[in-house]
C-alpha cells in the first residue's frame, strides 16, 4: 500500500506557501491529504467549506494525488482513522521551529505511531502567512504574489466593505 501523508493546518485561507509544501510532498509520498482543522485555537476568517473549496479551485498539475478533506478533534485520532503513515508540516523560518516542536512532540505522545515530518518551505515563500495575507488586503494592497487569484478575490470579498 502507498504511503499517506496527512498535511493539516488551519488554512485560513490557502497560500503559494501551503502550495509549495503541498507539491512537495506529493513528490514524496503517493497521496497527500491537506486537512483542514475546524479547531486550530484561532478565529478563522473563513468556514471549513470555504477553506476547502479554496485548496479544490487551485490549480493542481494533473496526476497530483491529493484529497481535500477536513477534521475535528485530535489530529492524532484524525491521523490514524486515515490510516496515514505521517504528519507533514512546513517549516519556513526558525520562529515556526518551538511551536511545531511542541506540536510534533505531543502529537507523539498522545500518539506513538504518528510520526511528523517537516519540508522546508522554498525560500520565495518562507516568509508567507495567511495572517499577513489579510493584513495586506484589508490595507488595500495586492497579494496576487502571495496567494492564487480566486484567493485573493475571496479575501477582498470578506475584508474590503
Ligand atoms: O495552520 P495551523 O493553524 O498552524 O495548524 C495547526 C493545526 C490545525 C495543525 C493544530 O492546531 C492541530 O493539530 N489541531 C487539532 C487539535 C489537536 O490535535 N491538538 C493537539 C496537538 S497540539
């Protein structure tokens, strides 16, 4: 059987960053599932269903293996119901590395068999965030280097009255 990375987050929404680490590794493994936290600890600014129909328009090259799906509770328990095999997150700057160390480090214990793996970011995005994405549009700026155009619209949508 192919290997099955899961690559949670919150997503709030989809960058050229989450993008990245997406092609990535789906050089790695056989099938990528981006899923979709209804519960991050933060206030998202868009719902589970926008987020995920968000990563859905990108344009994926063909044969890309992902799925789209969303989760609730523990990663771990939402992990080991997939059957994946490993966690992926991506690593930008050494300022994400104690907060995903923790994360990895819990998850570990809360779960023996679920093991994490971080690929780094290319550097054109390691300095991306979907916080700075609506700081940017709320302000009027541009993201269309940031994040893909239907991205951008939504954003606008929400943020710009
Ligand atoms: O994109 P984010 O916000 O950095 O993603 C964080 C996420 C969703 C991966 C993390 O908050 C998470 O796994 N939430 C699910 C609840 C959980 O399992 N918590 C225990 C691990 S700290």
């Amino acid at each position: 059987m192919g290997k099955i990375a899961i690559y949670p987050g919150s997503f709030d929404p989809i960058t050229y960053g989450h993008i990245d680490i997406i092609k990535r590794a789906t050089k790695v493994f056989d099938k990528v599932v981006v899923a979709v936290a209804h519960a991050s600890g933060k206030d998202p600014l868009f719902s589970v269903e926008e987020r995920k129909s968000f990563i859905e328009q990108v344009e994926w090259d063909s044969g890309t293996n992902i799925e789209v799906d969303d989760f609730q509770g523990l990663l771990v328990d939402y992990v080991l119901r997939k059957k994946g095999n490993v966690v992926v997150r991506g690593l930008r700057a050494l300022s994400d590395f104690e907060y995903e160390f923790q994360m990895a480090l819990i998850n570990r214990k809360l779960s023996e068999e679920v093991e994490t793996m971080f690929l780094m970011a290319g550097e054109t995005y390691s300095y991306l965030s979907s916080r700075t994405m609506k700081e940017i549009i709320s302000l009027r700026g541009s993201a269309a280097a940031f994040v893909p155009k239907h991205v951008e619209e939504a954003l606008k949508k929400k943020l710009i009255k």
